[in-house]
C-alpha cells in the first residue's frame, strides 16, 4: 500500500517535470520566441537552428561541430545598415568584395564568431561558408565548397 504511494507520487513528480521542461525554453536553440543570446550550430549538412528569433538587444555566437572543415558567416554589405555599430565589424568579420565574412570557425578551438553590436529589427539572410580537407579537395577563399543557409529575424 505505502509502496504503491510512492510509486504514484514519484510518477506526478515525474510527470511535472516532463511537462515544465516542454515549454518554450527547451527545443532548439534559438527556435520559437525572440531571445537575448542564441547559439547556432553548423556541420557540413546542416544549421541548427537554421532560422534564430533575437530580441533587439540580443547577440548570437556561432559554433562548429564539423571536425574537417572551417566553416565562415558571410554576410552582404548591405548588412552593415542594421548594425547598431555601423560598418566597423571588426574584430569578428571583415569587409570583402563578398560581403562580410566571419574569422574562420573550425571544429577545434577557434575564435569564437559572434555579431559584433546588436541589429536592428528587422530579417537578415546569411550564409555559412564551409570550406576544408572534409570535402575532399584543397579550397578557394572566394568560393566555397558548401554554403548553408541562415537567417535571423530581430524582433
């Protein structure tokens, strides 16, 4: 009798849990509402999540869990309209005939890509350049093996 107590008490407790860590916060980073501070993750196939809802204030930093490869965050220059910073993107991202293009972001420790000052509301279109021996070949700056897609959407 005690014991079957137990087991139904330690089952709702269970079952709480379950459903306070199936709400909003949880799933994918980035995924659903605006939030302030957002990762992405990359490999050679995929982004996740391929599109992030930020807060006008907020910052996202990208990550790369591919091990062969760099991956690099190319913006166009018409980016630099929406950043609160102007166009001075530095230390993250230089100014190119491509656009802006990120410091690399390898598997291993690399820097740590993130945007340089808020954007204003707004979508933005990006793409992530991969490039690397995981794809077989020596590579080309100006062109990449694979470009993934992205976007952030600041509302």
């Amino acid at each position: 009798m005690i014991s079957n107590r137990i087991c139904k008490a330690s089952c709702v407790v269970t079952a709480l849990l379950l459903l306070s860590c199936s709400g909003t916060s949880g799933g994918s980073p980035g995924a659903g509402s605006a939030r302030e501070h957002v990762v992405v993750e990359f490999s050679g196939f995929a982004v996740n999540p391929k599109t992030v809802h930020l807060t006008p204030d907020g910052n996202l930093r990208w990550v790369n869990v591919g091990p062969d490869y760099s991956g690099y965050i190319v913006f166009p220059t018409s980016i630099s309209q929406a950043f609160t910073c102007g166009d001075d993107l530095q230390p993250y991202f230089s100014k190119t005939d491509k656009g802006y293009v990120s410091l690399p972001i390898t598997g291993d420790t690399s820097e740590r890509v993130q945007l340089p000052c808020p954007l204003a509301p707004g979508s933005y279109d990006y793409e992530i350049w991969l490039m690397g021996t995981g794809f077989g070949s020596e590579y080309d700056y100006g062109r990449p093996e694979r470009a993934l897609a992205g976007k952030i959407v600041v509302e």
